[in-house]
C-alpha cells in the first residue's frame, strides 16, 4: 500500500469497513467508540509514559496502540511474545501497563474491556 492510499479515519463515511478481526468487520464508529472507551480506562499518561500492547487480533490490536496514542502514551511493542520478552518489557519504568488479548494474569485483558458497555 502506497502512502498516497492512506486516508485519515474522519475521511471516511460513518458506516465504512476500517478494520477486521475475530469478531469481524468493524466501522469507523465502532473502531472510535472502542478507542475511546479503551483510552478512559488507561492509566493518566506522564512524560515518556508507554502503554505493552500485546494482541494476536488484529482489531484488538489497533484499538490497544490508538487508544493509548489517544490517552497520551507511547506505545512500547515486544518483538516477539515470549512470555518472558513481555515480562520484561512489561517492568522497564515507562510502562504503566501491559494491554493484551491473551490469558496472562498480567496486565488488563482488552477482550474484557471491549465487553462492557460503554
């Protein structure tokens, strides 16, 4: 994808398809909503704070690193998801949380924040 593809979320129509995941197509609304709800529930950022995002879906994925964009944190990202390369990202001090879709007891499982109501 060329750079001149790209278009900014407000360009596109309220009902347009932006994003894919397990649970399907997402809209432009569907996509703000879940950043926004995601962004109240993170941590008040501080100068050089950054957000672990760890997410196998894809959607879960862009909600985790917008919505800590939005929040005003930096968005650290592991190399790989080894259990102990997250662990240890996780506690450089920086982070102030480690985001994921998985089954760790660490961190705040976005799957669970996605569904409760906004």
């Amino acid at each position: 994808m060329s750079s001149s593809s790209f278009q900014p979320l407000a360009a596109y129509a309220d009902g347009a398809i932006v994003a894919d995941g397990e649970a399907g197509p997402r809209t432009v609304t569907e996509l703000r909503r879940d950043v926004l709800a995601v962004a109240k529930r993170l941590p008040p950022a501080r100068e050089g704070s950054e957000i672990v995002v760890v997410c196998g879906d894809r959607y879960h994925f862009a909600v985790g690193v917008l919505a800590a964009w939005e929040a005003g944190h930096g968005v650290a990202l592991p190399p790989n998801t080894q259990p102990e390369v997250v662990r240890h990202l996780s506690r450089r001090s920086a982070v102030t949380l480690l985001l994921h879709d998985t089954d760790a007891n660490e961190g705040a499982d976005l799957r669970a924040w996605l569904a409760e109501p906004s």
